[in-house]
C-alpha cells in the first residue's frame, strides 16, 4: 500500500511562555501511529512548562511515525527490525519512530521515560514530575527488546486499560488483546495459549465414545481439564487433533483480518493443567526411552509437520510442565517450528536463580538450549497458597539474574504469571522490574529499584528500601524457601525481631509522607504484605496453663491489633481500583474483605479453667484465634453463654455441611492429608457449651483445628513450641436450634469458642 508522508500538524502550546512545539504524524496515519501523536501530546502538555529545547534548537518538532523526514533518513517502519525504535534529532527536528506496528509507540514512551523522567506504574497510575521546561542535548537513541515475546498475565483491570502493557513495552497483556491502536498483540490464536488438550479434544465429546484417546490412569480412561491428559502413542488421535487444528487456524486467521490485526504466529498444543499422564503400556514405553517431554514433543512435532506446508509462518507452542519439565532423551528435540515454553515450578522465588538451591530449574534451562530452537519461559510471581498470596519476598532483587541467564541460554520469550494485584506483595515495583529488565537485561537492578523508590515513594523512599534489604538479608540469613505454593511456616526467616525491625521502618516512612494523601496509601500499600503476615503470625499468640492452673504463659509476639486496623483502614480503599475478573467494578473488593475477615481479630479475654481439665496443662485457645474462612456463614460474635464471652458462630442454613453429623479433625496442611477426624450423630449432653473430644495429635509444621464439615472455623498450630509435641485436642461447642435440638426455638447454629490442647499425663508427671 502506498503511504502520503505529508504531515499533519498538530501544535501543541507551552501557554505559559508562549513558546511552542509541535507533534506531527504522517496525514494517513495507521492506527499506531495516531495513537503514538496522541500520547506524546497528551504527556508534554503536561509535563511542559516553558521551553523544549535540544541541542539548543527551540521551536522543537517532534516527527512520529512514517513522515517525511522518517522515510529521507531511512528509518521507515518497513526498513526497521521489527520493535526497534529510534530517537533521533536533526536540528530542531526530532523523529520518533521503529519497526512494525510497535516501534514508533517504544519510541514514543522512551522519549517520555528518559527524557522526560515520566513513568506507568500500573494500570491506575502515572507519574509526571512538576511542569517546566524541558531542556534535552542533541539526541541519537536506540533499541530493541532483548526478548521477542514479552508477557505480563495480570488481572483485576478493565480491558480498556491494556494500554499500560504497551506503555512498559509488553507485546502481550495475557489475555486481553492489545488492539491494532497500540501496535497489536504479539498474537497465539485459538483456543488459548495453554493447557489446550482439552480445547481440541474435549472429553464431554469424545470420551464416551472415543475413550482409546484419552490417558488411562489407575485402569481407566480419564480426560477433561482437571482429570486427565490424551493418549498421544494412540494412532487414531492424530486426525482428530489434527482437524481440530486446522479449524482453529482458520478461525485465528479470519478473526485477525477483521479485526485488522496482523496473524497469528503461535497456537499452542499442550497438556492439560494437572499432575497425571497416560499410564497405557505403549506411553509408558516410550516416556522409558525419551521421557515424558520426549512424548510430547514427538506428538507436537508431528502436528508441526503436518501445518508446516499449509502454514510455513505458524509456529506451534507446547509447554515443558511438571512430569514434563526435564528434557527428552533418547534423542528426540523439537521441530524447527515448535516453540517449547518452560514452567519454573520449582525455584525458589526469593532467591537467585544462580544460588545452589535454585540448581535444578537453573539447568533445565541450560540443557533445553539444546533441544528446542525456539524456548520460552513460563514463570510466576505470585504464591499460590490460599490465604497467603502476597506475604513479604524480596525478588525484585534478582531479576536481572534471571534474565540474563535466559538471555545467555536462548530464551527468545518470557510469560509471566502475576495476576491479584489487590493481593500481592509490593507489585507495582515487581511489575515495574519485570518489565523493564525483560526489554533490557543489562539495565542496573539496584539502581531501577532506587529509581521506582524515589518517585513512588518520596521522602518515605529510603525506609522501604531498607526494609526491602532487611526482608531479603533475613532470607539468606535463615535460609528462606518461597516456592510458588509455600505454607505459612515458609515466612518463617523472618522472624519477630525482623517483623518489628520492618514496622520501626515503616514507622519512619510514614511519618516522612505524613500530610501527602498520594505518598501515605503508598506507603500503606506496601505495608500490607508485612502487616497481613503480622496478624498470621498472630495465630501464635499462646496461653499455657500450668497443671495448677496458673497462667504461666501468655505470649503475645507481635502487635497484632495495630496491624489488623492498619488493613481495615487502608486496604479495601486501595483494593477498590481494581475490577473482578470478569471486569467487574470493584471486583476485588470481596476477596479483600474475606482476608480481613481472617485477619482481624478481636481481643478475647482469657476464661476460667474448666473443671474437665482442673489439675491438667494445657495451652488454651479462645475465639480471638480462630480463622474465620467463609465470613457470608461464620462470624465472631459476643456470646453470654461463653465463659471467653465470644465464639465463632456458623450459620447452618448456609450450607448443608453445617448439618449433623457434627465433625471435628485435624488437618496436615504440609503432607495435604487428614491426620485424625471425629464425627458426632448428635450434640453431646444438655443445650449449651460441652466438650468434644478429638483425641491425641501430634503436631506437624503445617496443620490446623477444624471445627465443622465446612472447614470454614480453623485453627492453625504452626508454632514452633507446638510442633513436634503430642496433644489430647479438645473442642469447645454449642450447637443450638431445632436441627440439633428438636423441640428447641430459634435459629440453627453452631458455636465454637475455644480449642484446648491438653498435654498428656506422662510429660506432667516428668
């Protein structure tokens, strides 16, 4: 297509000074480019105040896209590598522009970050310094994105905001697409860019008819999502999967023509998003031979053949994940069209990949350089572990390892998993260091973070970056392991002297932004993971009771009480910005809420001894411990017939799993396995508390009290004095209304208002 390289002259006025300077674009501009006039104008009116200058040269131009002066010094889009992008002056000329549909727009946003000094932290924020003048040397700038794919999965944002992904120079926003404004998306087309087995094969099809397809496991033939994998050694799997490929190419291609977008380049084929595999005899054989990923890599290249001559430009994706990860053997690689992506399911996320006990992912990188052309790294930064997404790790500091070992190690893409902002911990810094060291590896990671620090946080800067080096010198001190589904006792490195070290900083940081609104929710945002982890910790608050029953005990480790207020107050408003998943205004919101529900705990005071346990020890455990896990059915309350005066009181009519039988147990977080359950047909004795007993448990690193079938009342007993320690576990219930009592009035509920554990009689008498 032919282009008019006129210029359409779009003055933009410093007012102020009467001086001006302009920003023009080509008078056909394709849609990036518009959007690329657009953002430098909307940006320089506000960060101009005064002259622009370079080199000297006032009466500044800026020259955007394809314009003349793009196509006189040969710097045409279509004469550029694909993402470079070129600042450069000529006089008081200054042109802006790269390669593809993206390029002018990096040119664009590199003109504002480095010479400007204007950054994106996120989808809701920006920051433009004071308006003034804007004096700048002669410039001659370039550069291209050290990856080819660049993927932020992020969530809780309107689809209207996927700009920010392009502003940080993703080309790639999970999985909302970037539209043909913003340069497109670096595109997978349909079904989706993982776990796809299911996608081309459905088991609600094909299973019943068809089961030889899909993987057997334990003797049967399994499929779907969540329960089972293909039989990829199965002959007759090829045309359908096949067909079913072709299908979805021709609707990833019609789709992108309408839409004007460029095509799709990757469709992925890989395994459903679970641990199990097909046990037939003829997979086994083969995974003896060439290994699990050697299995799939032969069934994927078979189907990269397959398109190749219909396709020649279309690449197919599949991952390296779980059972998958190590490399074939047996001499199996993949295709010349096949782009094998790596999950890192096993480092440690609060330390460098180079550190010893990172070795194994470390090398996986290493040894897949040699047996795939084209390798892309799936990796997370978030914890997955309910209740626990978002507690304090210092990663930020060790990004620019990882990537240049993936940089050293072929890795031409990365995709990142780090959705839940409204939960996670410091995210705006990690998203910040993400992206700007996956365009750029060699950038200075201290000095990026120092950057972030002073422009997000103000004069509060140096207190959280002093408790970001304490959070990481407590890991290597005590040997901290984070993986992507830690436990609770994971956090463990840092200890309460840490915990109260880093709220002394954060006490300094807040005083130092005292009286700025912005700085202070800043601030407070990155307190939270500290505080949220503070009131878990609170969980091992104890009181001990000796056989005479003395209180000899009553520990309270940390100031729990200021740390729940300081979330109640601060973070459902911040949380509020972000949409659900499904983009919901305020979407958030509710899980925000529910992790308040477990963390915010009242002030129980201590009850009388009971006369069950007169002349035993004991460590007791009122309702002020308890984790309250559906707040829509339990809620603490005050309660008269209590000797602590409150209990956790579940509401039977919210689910059956209220209902009798009424069932206590214990519950091996760490192992994922019950230790010991109890279950009661009927109440026991007459209306009001009585005593269930759950029987003797030995503590683990890792486990918790459950007090109904719902598991929605626990107590956790990861505490370093319980662990390891036997106890008889004792529980504390009234269950009240018809469904327990018949003949009785009121409402059905179940009420729990202390946990006993009650030490045995032979560790007494020692």
């Amino acid at each position: 297509m032919r282009r008019l390289y006129l210029l359409c002259w779009l003055p933009c006025l410093a007012v102020a000074t009467g001086q001006t300077y302009r920003v023009v674009g080509p008078r056909e501009a394709l849609p990036h480019e518009s959007t690329a006039v657009k953002e430098l104008q909307d940006y320089l009116a506000r960060r101009v105040k005064g002259d622009v200058t370079i080199g000297g040269r006032r009466n500044v131009v800026f020259q955007v896209g394809d314009t003349d002066l793009a196509r006189e010094n040969g710097l045409l889009s279509s004469q550029l590598p694909e993402e470079e992008w070129h600042i450069k002056s000529f006089g008081n000329q200054v042109l802006l522009n790269g390669g593809g549909t993206r390029g002018a727009l990096y040119a664009v946003y590199h003109f504002l970050e480095d010479y400007c000094d204007v950054h994106w932290w996120s989808e809701y924020e920006d920051y433009v310094p004071p308006a003034g003048p804007v004096e700048l040397p002669a410039l001659d700038t370039s550069g291209k994105p050290a990856f080819l794919y660049r993927d932020l999965y992020r969530t809780h944002y309107p689809a209207d905001a996927v700009h920010f992904a392009v502003r940080i120079r993703l080309n790639r926003s999970g999985d909302i697409p970037i539209p043909a404004e913003y340069g497109g998306s670096f595109n997978y087309g349909p079904p989706y860019h993982c776990h796809t087995f299911d996608k081309y094969v459905p088991a609600t099809k094909h299973l019943e008819a068809s089961p030889e397809l899909f993987s057997l496991h334990k003797g049967k033939r399994v499929g779907g999502q969540r329960h089972g994998q293909l039989c990829l050694t199965n002959e007759a799997l090829k045309p359908v999967f096949l067909d079913s490929l072709r299908e979805y190419i021709r609707k990833g291609e019609e789709n992108a023509r309408k839409q004007g977008l460029p095509l799709p380049r990757i469709y992925d084929v890989s395994q459903n998003d679970n641990r199990r595999f097909c046990e037939c005899e003829r997979c086994m054989d083969f995974v003896a031979e060439h290994g699990h990923s050697g299995l799939y890599l032969t069934f994927v290249n078979w189907l990269a053949g397959e398109i190749a001559e219909e396709h020649p430009h279309v690449y197919i994706s599949t991952l390296a994940y779980h059972y998958s990860e190590p490399p074939p053997t047996g001499g199996v690689r993949a295709a010349p069209n096949v782009v094998v992506k790596l999950t890192d399911t096993l480092t440690n996320q609060a330390a460098s990949v180079l550190e010893e006990e990172n070795k194994v992912f470390k090398e996986f990188v290493e040894q897949w350089k040699g047996f795939a052309d084209h390798l892309f790294i799936w990796d997370y930064a978030i914890t997955f572990s309910r209740g626990l997404t978002g507690l304090p790790f210092a990663s930020e500091f060790y990004y620019g390892d990882l990537y240049r070992h993936y940089r050293a190690n072929n890795v031409s893409g990365v995709f990142w998993e780090h959705e839940n902002p409204h939960l996670a911990d410091m995210y705006e810094l990690k998203v910040f260091m993400e992206s700007k060291l996956m365009e750029d590896p060699d950038q200075n990671v201290e000095a990026l973070i120092g950057l972030f620090m002073d422009r997000y946080y103000g004069p509060a800067a140096p207190h959280i970056l002093a408790y970001r080096h304490l959070v990481d010198a407590a890991r290597k001190r005590n040997g901290g392991v984070v993986r992507w589904f830690p436990k609770i006792y994971s956090f463990d490195y840092l200890q309460d002297d840490d915990i109260a070290a880093a709220h002394r900083l954060f006490e300094q940081a807040e005083s130092a932004v005292r009286g700025d609104p912005l700085l202070s929710a800043h601030v407070r945002r990155a307190r939270t993971g500290l505080d949220r982890l503070t009131c878990l910790r609170g969980t091992a608050s104890l009181c001990y009771r000796d056989k005479d029953s003395k209180v000899e005990q009553t520990k309270t480790l940390l100031d729990v009480r200021s740390a729940g207020n300081r979330l109640a107050e601060s973070w459902p408003a911040w949380a509020e910005r972000y949409t659900g998943r499904r983009g919901e205004p305020r979407g958030a919101l509710k899980a925000v809420n529910a992790q308040l529900a477990k963390h915010n705990r009242t002030e129980v005071p201590l009850a009388s001894v009971p006369e069950r346990f007169r002349g035993r020890a004991f460590y007791d455990f009122n309702a002020g411990a308890f984790e309250n896990h559906s707040p829509q059915a339990v809620s603490l309350v005050s309660d008269p017939d209590s000797p602590c005066g409150y209990a956790f009181r579940s509401d039977v009519k919210a689910s059956h799993y209220y209902k009798l039988p009424f069932v206590i147990g214990f519950y091996d977080q760490g192992a994922r396995k019950g230790i010991t359950s109890k279950t009661f047909k009927q109440p026991l004795g007459e209306p009001g508390y009585n005593w269930y007993q759950l029987g003797p448990v030995t503590i683990p690193k890792d486990g918790y009290v459950y007090t109904s079938r719902a598991w929605t009342t626990k107590l956790q007993t990861g505490v370093d004095e319980l662990v390891g320690k036997t106890f008889d576990i004792w529980v504390s219930a009234k269950l009240s209304g018809p469904h327990f009592r018949p003949g009785s009035t009121g409402s059905d509920h179940i009420w729990i208002d202390r946990i006993v554990l009650l030490e045995p009689e032979a560790s007494q008498e020692d």
